[in-house]
C-alpha cells in the first residue's frame, strides 16, 4: 500500500547552513571487528539491495563528540563489513549538494554491482564530505532506480532526517512503490541520537517489511550482525543428512571363478537390493560398488579384477534403471580383507562385492 502523505516540512536550520561544504575535519574509522556470519549458514533474503547516505550540511554537526557524517559512514562500513557475499545486487548512493556530489542532488558512487566488500568501500571512501541541501527525495528515488529489474530490494536510508522535505520523500517513494510493488522494504537507521519519527515509521511500514533503528543502536558487532540478518539474510535450509545402508554379495554368488561377467544367478541375487533402490530413487544420493578379492594370484591382477568385477554390477544397475550419475566403482583387490586367507572358508569371505547406497533423511 502506499504510506499517506505527512505533510509537515523539517526545517530547522537557515539557508546559510544549507550551504556548508566540506568540512575540514578527516575521517578517522570507528574500530569495529565484524561479526563472523559464515555464508554457508544463509542464503539471502533479497535480491539487491541500495545503501542510501546523507551527506547534506546538517551532517556536520556533531553528535556527542562525533561528527554525523562520520558516524553514519561508521555504520555503512561496519554493515558493508557484515554482509557476506551472496550475489546481491548493491549500490551506494549519497545525497546532498557538494564537492563529493559533483555539485549534484544525488551521486551514485558504488554498483549497481554484484556486492564485493572491497567496491563497496571504495565507493564510501569516495563520500569525504557532506554540505548543501538535504534532497532525500531525489537520493532515495536514485537508488531504487540504480537496482531496477531486481526481485526483492531493500533500500537501507542512512540519515539524521533534519530539513527533510517530507511530502517530497513520501511522492518517491510512491512512485517506487507503483513501479516495485511489493517487492520494496525501505529499512532507517538514524543517526545522531535523535528517535524515530513520523518519515522513518511510515517509510518503514512501506508493505510491513521495513524497520527503523538508530545507529547507536547498532554499535556492537552483534548488533549490527542482527540487522543484517534480519534486513539481507535467512537461515539456509539444514543440509539433508545422509546415511549409508551396505549390503554384501560374495562373489561367488555373482561371478564364475576367476571371471568378471555377472551370471544369471548373481542378478537374482541383486533383485531384491535393485528393487529397494529404485523405491527409494529420490532419496538415493549415492552408490558406492566396491570389488574385493581375496590373495591368491598377484596385486596388480587382484586390483584389476575387483575393478572389473564392480564394472559389470554397476552395468547390470544402470541397465534396470538405477541412475548412472550416483553411481561411483571402485577396487580394492585384496587390500581389505574380511577373514583370514589362510583358509579357503577366509578366501571364499574375501571374494566379494560391497555395496554402500547413500539414503537422504530430513534433517531435524
């Protein structure tokens, strides 16, 4: 749904303070050790996302002995730290009337890009300054341009929200809402203490999926990891666990002596482990066929005929239907015993097939 108009103007400074350019002070970065969010754990919530930042004069102010303009570069850095590459889609875009903006209401200075941690730190490098104007309604209408024609976005607005022209914001963000759909989440960090008002909470009701934090909030490396996760990420489904069920077949029920053609006998005697596989074909994600031997004749033979041997099971399978991609042969000749081949009744234990099929359970 579209958020009402809110028809109140922020305007508290002068037009002289609108016209505050650089500010001499360097950035120095806030220490900050990122949370470990393994990718593998996740997989992303949407599809592109765009970080949206003021660089307006009402920046340069400070907040407790920090400039704005620092802290919410702080809080771009410590997420860009955060997110893990998944693929997104991001860009950066900053807004006001600079140096840094070449003079312009908005400037897009990272992506639109498949995210890489170190782009998108150059790309906020490249804001040294805030100054001029506050046209938040251009920046946010920027950004949800930049990333036009992805699925789910999120648009991340980095602010202080002071000389906002709030009806200006609320007809963008309208008209991104009537080209996007459901697919927008505008989420607000503030920045500079101040609490979330009228603009932040409507944004964030934008189709019930945003938020609005303020950045001090955000602090910590847990905290941050938490927006993160709540703005980017879901839980990846748990893997599927895998047991093995082994079946053993002398080889003396499948093959002649000394021969590696299975016998109209040996397929009798796979029919059953045959029909179990193919009941349970989804489920099966792996076939191991492993020939052995007993000792008697030299290594090198042993080995090939016990290759040979899992060979010719592994064609009987794939003939009745059983998928030949999850099946893998393998030899052992006469390396892994089962019995002692000291005695015929050990040899006779020795010559075998093992078969070890991989069946997929739900994980809890």
């Amino acid at each position: 749904m579209a958020i009402s108009l809110i028809r109140t103007t922020l305007l508290s400074f002068t037009s002289v303070a609108f016209l505050i350019g650089c500010a001499s002070t360097p950035y120095s970065p806030a220490p900050f050790t990122p949370a470990n969010m393994d990718a593998s754990a996740y997989n992303p919530k949407v599809d592109a996302f765009v970080v949206v930042m003021d660089a307006s004069s009402s920046m340069n102010y400070s907040d407790q002995g920090r400039k704005k303009f620092h802290s919410a570069k702080d809080v771009v850095s410590h997420m860009n730290q955060t997110i893990p590459e998944l693929n997104y889609k991001s860009a950066l875009v900053g807004f006001g009337s600079n140096s840094c903006l070449n003079w312009e209401s908005n400037r897009v200075v990272s992506g639109p890009a498949t995210h890489r941690t170190a782009d998108f730190s150059n790309g906020l490098n490249m804001l040294e300054c805030a100054g001029g104007v506050s046209p938040m309604e251009d920046g946010v209408y920027a950004g949800g341009s930049t990333v036009q024609g992805s699925g789910q976005i999120a648009l991340i607005l980095v602010s202080d929200f002071l000389n906002i022209n709030t009806d200006a914001v609320v007809a963008k963000v309208d008209a991104l809402e009537a080209e996007y759909g459901d697919r927008l989440c505008i989420h607000s960090i503030t920045v500079g203490g101040a609490e979330a008002g009228e603009l932040t909470a409507a944004l964030a009701d934008v189709n019930g999926c945003g938020s609005s934090v303020n950045a001090e909030s955000l602090a910590s490396s847990a905290a941050m990891a938490g927006f993160v996760s709540d703005v980017l990420l879901e839980p990846a489904p748990a893997a599927p666990v895998v047991n093995y069920e082994k079946s053993t077949i002398s080889a003396s029920a499948l093959f002649d002596y000394d021969s590696s053609v299975l016998k109209e006998e040996g397929k009798v005697a796979m029919s059953d482990l045959k029909k179990s596989i193919k009941a349970r074909d989804s489920n099966v994600v792996n076939i191991d066929i492993i020939g052995h031997t007993d000792n008697t004749g030299s290594e090198e033979y042993n080995m090939d005929l016990s290759i040979r041997r899992a060979e010719s099971v592994r064609e009987y399978m794939v003939s009745k239907g059983v998928d030949a991609s999850k099946i893998n042969v393998y030899g052992e000749g006469e390396t892994n015993p089962v019995a002692s081949n000291e005695t015929r009744e050990g040899r006779a234990e020795n010559r075998r097939v093992d078969i070890q099929v991989g069946i997929t359970q739900d994980a809890n």
